[in-house]
C-alpha cells in the first residue's frame, strides 16, 4: 500500500460515551479530531450552512484534520415535484426531481469554500437520489454538477439500479474520469433489488472515498424517507474481511482513501472503523513479510 488510508464516522455529535463527562457540543469536534482524521459531515445535507460555521470547523481542528462533506439534498435531487409524494415507480428522474436553480450551486459553494481554502475538505460526497437512473440526461446533469461547482472535489454515489448494469458501468466511469469526478465504492444490503457486488473503482488520482451503509435490509428501505439517517447495523470481522482486499487494491490507485462507517449506533461504527483499520494493518504487515507491497 502507497496511499495514506483514513477512518472516520458519519457526524460526531451522537457518540455516546466517547466524550469526558461535561463535553459541550462546542468541543465535541476537537475531541473526535483528536482519535480520528476524517468525517462525513451529513447535516449540510439538510440545508446549506453559513461560511461561518464551516470556519468554526476549521478551527476546531487541526490541518491534517479532514471533511467529506455530504451535498444538500436539493443538488442532488431529493427535492420532489410540489404534490408529488407518492411511489415514483417506473418514472423518470425528470418527471420526479425538481432541477436546482443556479444559485443554489453557488451559494452551497462560497458556503464550502472556507474547508477547502483552509485545506480541510476531503470531498463533496454527491449521494444522487435513488430515482435518479443512468441515461443521456443524468450524464448531462452530472455534467452540469462539475461545471457549476469548479475547482471542488466531487465524488458520486449513484444508487439506482441501472447503474450497475454492465452496459452502463463503463461509460460511467469513463465520464466520471473526464469530468474529474470521484467514484464512491458503497456498501448496503444486498437483498436489496438494486444491489449489486461493489465496483472497486478510482476515477481521480486524488482521493477514493469507501462509505459502509450496513447491511440492514429493512432500515436500508427507510431510507428513502431519510437518506442521511444511519442505519442500525454491526460489521462482523467476515463483513469486513473482503474490504481489507478493497481498501488495499484502491490505495496503490490514489494518494489517500477515505473510510466511512455510517451505521448505527456511533459508537458501534466508531469502534467498526478502527477494527477495519487495525485488519488492513494486519494485512499489510503480513503482505511486507513476504515482499508484497
């Protein structure tokens, strides 16, 4: 392994018995960056944050700390048509989602631009809506995506199932390298219709980002409701074992790979990652052993 591999968890403000007695909400951060260096920032999800709470968070960290912030919702169109509440079946992505104006691409950049400016920001995780279907106009649109927020790094979490099929994968990917667009390898539950075996795959030099949802099938179904909500789930050492091999194959791709354990309880996912990181140190210890990189 070349790259530097980072764990984190999504959001530290619900860690039960991980902070001293008397943490305010205030210090929280600064203990969590004190044991951790990353984390999936998932409430700028809910609505665009003020410059100035991204630079609290700068200061609460330290320089080598990292944000992989999740994009608000309305970007990555989970903002239906108004009255359009029911199952959207069979429809289109464009009859379902209502299409961000401009602006709001702008004003969800100048609110990021303190993390990136001061070196904090890992990526922008676009997590696209489950209706969103592979296409010609869900490429435009991711395209459309780069072009509004420039000089940004994205990485993209696409859910609907025609994504996966193997007529789509490719130019997927090939497109995602053009427009210098991260792909985030995902893990969920694989009873679900749209799963599939994860595509281990790095689109830009930079940063590969790895997100664990669980494997929860029927909190997974929740989600649709709720996408950031994290879904209760423990990894066992055999859920993990196959993302030691995937871990260890994306980091002599990229400079740096992202771990985020997004299960429920935190703490739970908390001590998931640090039992991931501890089986790929094993790994690699064992691979030097023998003269493997």
């Amino acid at each position: 392994m070349t790259a530097r591999v980072r764990y984190g968890v999504r959001g530290w403000q619900r860690l039960e018995g991980f902070y001293p007695p008397r943490t305010k909400p205030a210090g929280m951060l600064a203990s969590y960056a004190a044991v951790c260096h990353v984390v999936e920032a998932d409430n700028t999800f809910s609505g665009v944050p003020k410059p100035e709470r991204m630079l609290e968070w700068v200061h609460q960290t330290p320089p080598d700390f990292r944000f992989d912030v999740v994009a608000f919702g309305g970007l990555t169109l989970y903002q239906r048509r108004p009255g359009d509440s029911g199952p959207v079946g069979r429809r289109s992505w464009t009859e379902v989602a209502v299409p961000p104006p401009e602006i709001l691409f702008d004003d969800f950049a100048a609110s990021i631009r303190p993390l990136h400016d001061a070196g904090r920001l890992g990526a922008i995780i676009l997590q696209l809506a489950p209706w969103f279907e592979a296409g010609t106009a869900a490429r435009e649109y991711l395209s459309v995506v780069r072009a509004r927020l420039p000089g940004l790094p994205l990485a993209v979490e696409l859910r609907h199932p025609t994504w996966s099929v193997p007529s789509h994968q490719e130019p997927t990917l090939e497109l995602l390298i053009d427009l210098g667009v991260g792909w985030v390898v995902a893990d969920y539950p694989p009873a679900q219709p749209e799963w599939t075996p994860p595509v281990v795959a790095a689109t830009v030099d930079g940063l590969a980002v790895i997100r664990l949802h669980g494997r929860n099938a029927e909190a997974w179904a929740r989600s649709l409701s709720a996408p950031v909500d994290a879904n209760p789930f423990e990894y066992s050492d055999e859920d993990l074992r196959p993302w030691v091999a995937h871990i260890r194959a994306l980091a002599h791709e990229v400079a740096e790979v992202h771990v985020l354990v997004g299960t429920a309880p935190q703490a739970t996912a908390l001590q998931t990652a640090r039992r991931l990181e501890a089986l790929v140190t094993e790994a690699s210890n064992d691979a030097a052993r023998w003269g493997v990189a």
